[in-house]
C-alpha cells in the first residue's frame, strides 16, 4: 500500500535559515531516504515553501470564476511543510516508516487510494 | 427439541463460538463486513437447522464450516462486482489456517480491533460487536448512543481498518509496549461498566464481566509475562470474588465497608492476590503500571479482615503511585477516600472540596458520594443527607440510586 507522510511544522522559510541548522536538516532528510534507500522502500517526497507563499482557488459562486485568495487553505499553527510518498505493508509498517522520519510537530499518515484496484 | 433448549444452545454458541468463528472467517473474506453477514447467516442457519439434526457436538467448529462456505458463496457472487475498499492486510498468510492454535485466531481479531489508529470509543465498540458478537443495538446502549449513530461508527471504524491497512495480525514482542495499553483500556472499560452499569436497574451487567474476564483470560494466556495482562487479570478474578458480597438479600447495594466478607469466594481472592503480587514483581521497580497497581489496590482491599483493619497507609502509597503513572481526578478522589482513613475525614474534606473544583469531575456522582459519608463520620449528618441526595441525583443506575436516597434520609445507615 502506498501512504503519504505529511510533515507539519511551524512556517520556515529554509531560505532564511542559518546555513549550519539548514545542513543539519537536509542531514536528517537525507538519513531518512537512507534508511527507505537500504530497506528497498519505493519512495517520493518533497519540501514546501512556507504557507506565506501559498494561494488558495476557492469557487465564488455558480457561474463565476475561481476567487484567488492569498494564504494556505486553512490558517493553522503549524503548517504542511513536507510530504513523502512512500511504499509500505500495511498501517504498522508505515507507522514504522514514520518513526524515522525526521517532523517538526507532528506527522499525518494518510493512505492513497488506489483507484485501480 | 424445545423452543427454549434451542435458544439456550443457539445463545450458549454464540456466547462461546462468535469471535473464534468471525476471527476464522475474516482470514478467508479478508473484508470485515463479509465476514459479520457470513457468520450471522451461520447463526441463522443453526436456528434453522438444529432442531432437526439436533446440536452438534462441537458448535464453533460447525458454525465456523457454514459460515466459511457461506462467505465462499458470497466471494463467489461478487467477485465480478467493483470492489470499494481495499481487503485486510493479513500478514504471514501462508500458513493454513487449521494449523494454528485456534486462540490466536481470536487475539488477531482483539488486537485488530484494539489498534491505537482507532479511538478508544471505536475500539470498545468494534470489540463488542466483533470479538464478542453483541448486537448493535446492544453496543449502542452502552455507549449511550442511538442505534444508527453506533451502526455508523461501527462502519467508520470497519472502514478505517481496511481503508489505512491496519493489519489483521498479533503484533510482535518488541511492539507490545506501544499495543497493549490500547488492548487493556478496552477490557477494562468493559469490566468497569460490567462491574457497575452506568445506567439501568441492575448494578452489574454480568455479560459485559463475563465478556472481560474472558478477554482478559485470552491476554493472560497468550501473553503470560506481561506485568500489566496480570494486573489486569487479577483485578478481574477480585472483583468476581468480592461479587456476591455487593448486593444484600434484597438487591439492595452494601458498601465495601458494610459487606460480608465471609461471602468473598477465598480461592478467587487468593487466586487475585496471586496475579496482583506477579504483576507487581514483573514491573520494573518503581515503575508499575496503572493495571499492575489497580491489582494491589484491590488485593490489599482483598487481604483485609475487615474493613477498619485495612492497610489504609499501603493503599494511600499505592494511589500515589497510580497517580504518578496515571494522572486521573477520579483516581485522586479514591485516594481521598482512603486517606481520610488515614489523616481523618475533616483532612479529606478539605482534599474533595478542592477536587470538586475540577470540571472533569462535575455531574460525577462520586464526589458528593465521598463527600457525604466524610460529612457522616464528621456528625454533620444533616449536609451528609443533602450529599448523599445529590449523590442519588447524579448516578443513573436505579441500585445505586435506591441506596443513596436510603443514606439521605438515614445518613447514619
């Protein structure tokens, strides 16, 4: 089954962040996909731009065009910062996944759905 | 055969036979919902049956073939059919399933049902409804709930198994720690509410005790190094020990303090007091769980001659305990009550003024009930009478009630 990490943490923008704690969380990112690399786990991922960047489409009406507004979807304390897709046996195992991979506040498992099944 | 032998057979079956027979049969449809239809359809069956071809000797065995069968027919049927969620995980499913211990079975389906990616309330509710085969409308009035909110958390709950993967298996040695707790709240949420139903006219609800206890045994049993399965399982073998001595002739509640020891059962409380003292020395020094010390709660309790000879100290020192491991006002005020019989009641007035103040504990029935026997021992028998009323108000069981409201217009009773 294949799961979706969703890594929640306060807004960072990385860009902004001192060069040594930067390196040292692309550190523990990179130790991550080694641990997925050696147990042979098929996997995506990628990081987010902080939630000031975000622009949400929300339907205006009927018969009107999409309302652009700025900001994430919903305003929370922490945001989604990251996600992983990642290939696992079951619920346990991806919660086992999860272990290991480094969050801010909290991570969401969420399964995909497999249309093709 | 008679209407009422079949009945009795068809419920002693159920009572036994369900959750071996759904757990067996999960592993074939892979899909819970097909699995409850296919095993109802055998119990159904037996009512048709049995009468004519007379009981079977080994009813879970010829309920779990029918309804085996059934669910075959039924896979066979839809297979064709689009396919809305995904089938259960069953792990290590190579093995034929005859081969395996037949309980194991059943703990696959409890810890299944008892995974900590489901709510405490859906957990109760799956295990009730899956483990134990109570019918819905049953589990809804247990949860307080109507029937068609408990069907549609029962659905949820079945969807979130299947939909997020949560895997059909017992968990490993090294996971336990992590599983268990989610597991143990469940019995002991069903052996709570069985020792002292909520609600209704009857004080306890044997068949939600019995339910626990038999879940309990099958913990034990499967996992007999466990400090905190033998808490557990001694707490329950206590309270089935003390049991008899919980109602008068009339059906009227006695107290802890007012009961006949005499009629506790001696080999269950010794069998407890047994478990409690294995559940405490196989918990790391100092650092006993919430079920490792409820047990030697309830042995000391057990242990006692009577009620004034009780080891008061050792039972405020094991809430304190508890207390640490697991913060709970409702445990505070237990501690309260046993302390009073250390320092005083006016000591544990004070204690249950300032516990009453936390809003977690407001309608609770407890605290005027603590509150009111202080008062009595303290002579202030006209505020204990108003206590012990507002007690009575806030318990929705009628025995429970009727021994309140006898305390309020007697507090010295």
């Amino acid at each position: 089954m294949r799961y979706m990490l969703m890594l929640f943490e306060q807004d960072t923008d990385w860009d902004a962040v001192p060069e040594a704690e930067r390196t040292a969380a692309l550190d523990e990112h990179a130790a991550f996909i080694a641990y997925l690399n050696s147990r042979g786990i098929e996997h995506y991922g990628a990081a987010l731009r902080p939630s000031t960047t975000a622009t949400t489409l929300r339907p205006a009406g009927p018969d009107r065009d999409m309302l652009v507004t700025d900001g994430p979807y919903v305003e929370l304390k922490e945001n989604l910062a990251g996600f992983y897709i990642v290939e696992a046996a079951d619920l346990d195992d991806a919660v086992e996944i999860a272990r290991h991979c480094p969050t801010g506040t909290g991570t969401e498992i969420r399964p995909l759905w497999d249309a093709t099944s | 055969m008679g209407r009422d032998e079949l009945t009795d057979a068809v419920a002693d079956a159920h009572r036994r036979g369900w959750g071996r027979v759904l757990a067996t049969v999960v592993r074939v449809t892979r899909d819970l919902d097909a699995a409850e239809d296919a095993v109802q359809e055998a119990f159904a069956a037996a009512l048709e049956l049995w009468p004519d071809q007379g009981v079977p000797a080994d009813t879970t065995a010829w309920l779990t073939t029918v309804a085996r069968n059934r669910a075959l027919d039924a896979l066979r049927r839809e297979r064709t059919l689009a396919r809305k969620l995904p089938l259960l995980i069953v792990p290590g499913d190579d093995a034929p399933a005859d081969v395996e211990p037949i309980e194991d079975e059943r703990l696959r389906l409890i810890f299944t049902c008892c995974h900590p990616a489901l709510a405490l309330p859906a957990r109760v509710a799956l295990t009730l409804r899956l483990v134990c085969g109570v019918p819905t409308p049953d589990v809804a009035r247990l949860f307080l709930v109507t029937q068609p909110t408990m069907a549609a958390r029962l659905t949820r709950a079945k969807k979130k198994i299947q939909a997020a993967g949560i895997p059909y298996r017992v968990p490993a040695a090294h996971e336990l720690p992590d599983r268990l707790p989610a597991a143990l709240a469940v019995v002991s949420l069903l052996l709570t509410e069985g020792h002292t139903a909520s609600r209704g006219d009857s004080l306890r609800r044997p068949e939600l005790v019995r339910t626990a206890t038999e879940l309990a045994e099958v913990l034990a049993e499967l996992m007999p190094d466990e400090a905190e399965v033998l808490g557990l399982l001694a707490t329950v073998r206590l309270a089935a020990a003390r049991s008899a001595a919980r109602l008068d002739t009339e059906g009227g509640l006695m107290p802890l303090s007012a009961q006949d020891r005499s009629l506790w059962d001696p080999a269950l409380i010794e069998d407890g007091c047994a478990l409690a003292g294995r559940a405490m020395r196989r918990s790391s020094p100092g650092r006993a769980g919430p079920y490792a010390l409820h047990a030697a709660i309830a042995a000391v309790h057990s242990e006692a001659p009577s009620y004034e000879a009780t080891d008061w100290t050792q039972v405020v020192a094991l809430y304190d305990l508890l207390l640490a491991v697991a913060p709970s006002p409702v445990t505070a005020l237990a501690r309260a009550a046993a302390w009073s019989h250390v320092a005083g009641p006016a000591a544990a007035l004070d204690e249950v003024t300032a516990l009453a103040a936390d809003p977690r504990l407001h309608g609770y029935y407890g605290v005027p009930a603590v509150r009111a026997d202080l008062l009595r021992r303290l002579g202030r028998n006209a505020e204990a009478a108003a206590s012990f009323a507002e007690a009575a108000a806030s318990t929705a069981n009628d025995v429970e009630r009727s021994y309140l409201l006898a305390r309020a217009a007697d507090p010295a009773l």
